[in-house]
C-alpha cells in the first residue's frame, strides 16, 4: 500500500465511509480518487460526467475502489474581456493546491486526474507531481469545429465577427450566427490554442494514454481512453509506480519539442516550467529558444494554418503521428518513460496519414519552431511571440508607440479606429501583479485581425494571449511594468522595433533618457482584494512561471 494507516485512524475513516453505503468489504479495497473537474460552465469538462460510471467499473474489476472529487474547472472563454480573466491564471496555482489537498487528505492510494482546459490541466499536474502516488490523466477531447456555409469556425472567430460587426463590415444577424455556430459540441476548443497545447503536453509527459490528446471528444475511442486510464492506474498502484520515478528532465525538454513542431501555445511558457519546477527539473523562456532552433514547425493547425483544425489532424495520425516524425529525424528523444510506455513505443504505434497536414521534418513548414523569446530593451528578461502564427512580411516590424495601460482601453481605441496600420501597441499593467492576474490580450487582437489589420500593427504587452491569437503578438514582457520594467517607461511615438528571426525587441530610446523617465515613474496600481491580492504578493514573473509555486523548497 502507498499509504500507511494506523487502525483507529483507518476505521475513523471507514466510519464515514459507511455512512455513505460503502460496504465493509469495499474499504479494504485501495481508493482511486477519480479527480474531476467537470461542471455546467465548461465545454471542455462537460463530458467527464459521461466516463465515470466506466471508469468506476473498470476499477473495481482491478481490485480498487474508485470515489469521485470534484475539484474547480474553469474556462477561460467563459470570462473572456471581462474582469473575471484575471481570475483564470490564478486558477492554475489555486487547482494545483486543491488536487494536493485532496489527495493528501484523503490519503488516496492513486489518482486519475481529468480535465482538458488551460489552466486546469497544468494545475493538476503541477499538484500529481508533489503529490507523488501513483497518478494517470485522462483530458476530455477535442470539440467539432463550427461551420456557417461553408466556412469553418471555432470560438475566437465569434470576436473577430464582433468587430467586423463594429466596423461595419457584417450586420448584426451576421455576427449573431457566428455565435450561434462557433461551438456545436462539448470539447477543447478545436484550435491549436491552450488546451490543446496542454493535453498534449499530458500526453507527451507520460501521464495520459496514447491517442488521447487528438481524439474527438465522447466519441467510442474516447471512451475507450478513458477505460485505459481507469485500467492503467490500477496497475500503477499494484506496482507502486510513481510519476517522478519515471519522469525526468528529458520528458520535459520532449513536450518543449513538440510545442515547437506543432505551434503551441504562448502559455506553455508559462505551465511547462512552473510544472518542471515541481519535481526540480528546469524548464525555462531559453530552453524553448533554444529548442525552437532545431526543431521545425511540421504541423499547423488554426490560427497557425487558415482552415485545419483539430478535425484535420485527428485524421491525419494526431499527436502520434507528430511524434513518429520527429522521432524519424532523432527530434525528440525516444528513451523517455511514461505511465504508457516509452515515446519509441508512442512512435511504433502511430502513422502519418496526411503530409499536407503533418510533414516530414525534412520537408518543414518553417526551418525554426512556432515559438520565439526575445531580448532588447523591451523585456530585458524575455518577452515571448508565437511567429508561426505571424505572417512572415510582418518579422520585421518598426512603428511608433501608442500606449494603454489596460486592454480595455486600446480595444475601445481600435474600434473607433484610433489605432491604425503601422502602428506599435503598447498595452502594459496587465501582467501576473500588474493585473494582478494576467490576463488575455486575445479581444484586442481579434480586434485587430477582424479590421484585416494582422500584419499591420504591433502589439508589445505583459499580459498574455489565448492559443488562438493570431497576429504580431508579443506577450509576456519581462519584468513587467508594474515591477517598473522598461516596458512601463515608453511613450507614445517612440518608435519601437521587432526583428523576430533575430530574437530582438527594442525601443528606440537610449539608456540615460529611459533611467530619467524612471526618476519620474508612478506605478499604476489596479485594485485586488482576497485570492488576486494574494497571488499578486506572491507570484513570480512570467519569466519563471507566473506561479506561487516556484520556490518549491521554501
């Protein structure tokens, strides 16, 4: 057994136990706590309430007593350019340490975790990691694409169709059906935004079966996964199999690999090292700088490609199918474990049945990455760009500044056309304490792309982006301007300049005329109060994670 009892605490809890009709024969069984984040807000964790009966069955049949915990499932398009965003960053650290309280206090012999959406999936992982029992995941799936004609939708055309509206360029029964058809069904959001970025993640560390990161959502194979799960932790605790005694740093630099193949998310520079930092392994903005440098994008689905989705690459051999790729070209490193086996064993399992969808590394979609860290006087740390996402003539990128100190206020901006071609967004005080939280710029640069203006203005910022972003984004500025980084020094018309191939972010001012505006600096301080203060006095940058967790030993 994983946990040690003594026989009065043990029947202290069976006493409970009973209350609830668990018969006498049923508590000696080892409990599974089937952690799950399902609820009526969430697309992408509705259709756990579909698994668990299966789940519990299969379980049982392996000896072991499956019991449910619910735990938080937020969705991040839920609070989408409303104050409650700020919320959604923190949400990560705040599951983590919900999932470790369940387990520790229940004292659970093993866990299946469950969830699919961006913060919920790391912040579970993040939690199995220090936890450390006998631990599987099983994320919810993808969602189908919407289609209007016969063109395809998903989630973030419905703000892009906003201000078209807006412009004029779509009446508003236009728009009302883009809504009405974004979303047909319960899943991830089938872009490659963060959600799906982080159940491949789970996927590519070990933790979930093989397939389970590009299968459609509720459909037989999905169930099929789910019943794996239930199965494979059985045998974890028979076999007191741990996560951190099979994951290790080459795990980690795996799933950076595949971010760079497939274009993921900003955000998993974010998640990825805060979960590293669990188990002491480091992950961090220069790690995936430097594995963007070798390995290509060979997958793209939207916005990084105009039509494909997950529909697309589900078809094509999903996750799998990218693995047995790069793993051909000696790309990601086959001798990784996981609770499924080995990522060789992953690759022999897999096949690539489209290469318009999922190429060859030899036959790349771009020689680098998705992802790009940059460095100049703009983030002196780091600041962070998803250029797969970016149309090329945009790499070279110089304008005048026009700065904001919240989203709202350059969103309000370019609708009234207040912004135009040419220009360098700076939207800043939007970082981890700035906000405090962290919130998505991905409204105003729907905005941007709804006006057809993608490649014609900038934006600079230390918030962060949705997976979906599109657009010359550069996000995650570090140190943030509301711990005084240069970003909060620039004014409206200096001129700023973005050189993406070369890594380099810059304003056109020199270093004595920036430590004079320092002189004269006044923070702007937004309001928090509860759970937001206390992840704003607590929280690293974003340069390490935006996590309360990092000093994982203090």
């Amino acid at each position: 057994m994983i946990r040690t009892w003594n026989e009065e605490s043990l029947d202290h809890r069976n006493a409970l136990l009973y209350a609830m009709g668990v018969s006498e024969d049923d508590v000696k069984r080892p409990i599974i706590g089937l952690v799950n984040s399902w609820n009526e807000m969430n697309p992408g964790h509705f259709p756990f309430k579909d698994i668990i009966k299966e789940m519990k069955e299969e379980i049982y049949a392996a000896g072991g007593l499956a019991l449910e915990l619910p735990v938080t499932g937020i969705c991040d398009g839920i609070c989408s350019n409303t104050p409650g965003d700020r919320y959604t960053l923190p949400a990560r650290d705040m599951v983590s340490s919900e999932v470790e309280t369940v387990a520790e206090l229940n004292m659970l012999e093993g866990m299946v975790i469950m969830a699919t959406c961006d913060k919920v999936v790391p912040g579970m992982v993040m939690a199995a990691l220090r936890v450390n029992i006998p631990t599987v995941m099983f994320t919810g799936g993808y969602m189908a694409a919407g289609r209007l004609g016969d063109k395809m939708l998903t989630l973030t055309h419905t703000k892009q169709a906003y201000a078209a509206y807006i412009e004029g360029d779509m009446t508003q029964a236009q728009y009302k059906d883009v809504v009405r058809n974004a979303c047909p069904t319960p899943g991830a959001c089938p872009f490659m935004g963060t959600a799906n970025t982080m159940c491949a993640m789970a996927e590519i560390l070990g933790l979930s079966p093989h397939g389970n990161a590009s299968a459609r959502s509720q459909t037989p194979v999905w169930h099929e996964l789910g019943k794996t799960a239930a199965r494979r932790v059985m045998q974890a605790v028979k076999e007191e199999i741990r996560p951190r005694d099979i994951i290790g740093q080459n795990n980690f630099e795996n799933v950076v690999r595949y971010m760079m193949a497939t274009g993921g998310s900003t955000n998993s520079l974010l998640h990825i090292p805060a979960i590293a930092r669990q188990m002491d392994c480091e992950i961090l903005p220069e790690t995936f700088d430097e594995i963007s440098r070798k390995v290509p994008v060979i997958s793209t689905i939207y916005p990084n490609h105009p039509t494909y989705t997950m529909e697309e690459f589900d078809a094509a051999g999903g996750l799998g199918a990218v693995v047995k790729e790069l793993a051909a070209a000696d790309k990601i490193d086959t001798t990784a474990k996981g609770m499924f086996g080995t990522i060789a064993e992953k690759a022999a399992l897999a096949e690539n049945k489209n290469h318009d969808v999922i190429r060859t590394v030899a036959d790349p979609i771009n020689a680098q990455g998705g992802l790009a860290v940059l460095h100049g006087n703009i983030g002196t740390d780091s600041a962070i760009v998803k250029f797969s996402a970016v149309d090329p003539s945009a790499w070279c990128f110089t304008g005048k500044a026009k700065c904001y100190d919240s989203q709202d206020d350059a969103w309000h901006a370019i609708l009234k056309d207040e912004i135009v071609a040419g220009d360098v967004v700076i939207i800043r005080y939007e970082g981890p304490k700035g906000s405090p939280g962290m919130p998505h710029m991905e409204t105003f640069m729907a905005a941007v792309l709804g006006k057809g203006l993608g490649s014609d203005i900038a934006l600079v910022s230390d918030g962060r982006f949705s997976g979906a972003t599109g657009g010359l984004a550069i996000g995650h500025v570090s140190p943030e301007a509301y711990e005084g980084g240069n970003l909060a020094l620039i004014k409206d018309g200096d001129v700023v300049i973005i050189d993406i191939q070369n890594r380099s972010l810059n304003v056109d001012v020199d270093s004595v005329e920036l430590e004079e505006r320092r002189k004269q600096w006044k923070r702007v301080n937004k309001p928090a109060t509860g759970w937001l203060q206390l992840y704003r006095k607590n929280c690293t940058s974003a340069h390490r994670g935006a996590t309360v967790y990092w000093d994982t030993n203090d």
